[in-house]
C-alpha cells in the first residue's frame, strides 16, 4: 500500500507557498495601517467633523 498520497494529490503546487506569504504581509500591513489610520483619526478629534461648534 502506498500511503495516503494518492487522496490528497500533489497539494497546490511549490509556487503557493510565494502567493500566500505576500498576501499574508500586504494582509498585515493593510490591518496595520488601519489601526495607526484609526488611532490617529480619532485621537486627534476629527470625528468632530460634521457637527456645527
């Protein structure tokens, strides 16, 4: 018997691994960046856009 290779296939192939990891930094980076966008946005009082003073 030869194993379990032939359920599973070859997987997605030796290029997959490039794909995934620059997706999970722009991934990170774009969540990041988000967070600093937020804190800042906030902190420094420019929800108060809108409204008449």
């Amino acid at each position: 018997m030869g194993g379990f290779g032939w359920q599973y296939g070859q997987g997605a192939g030796p290029g997959w691994w490039v794909v995934m990891a620059i997706f999970m930094i722009v991934f990170w980076t774009v969540l990041v960046m988000g967070v600093v966008y937020s804190v800042r946005h906030f902190r420094d009082g420019h929800y108060h856009h809108d409204r008449p003073s």
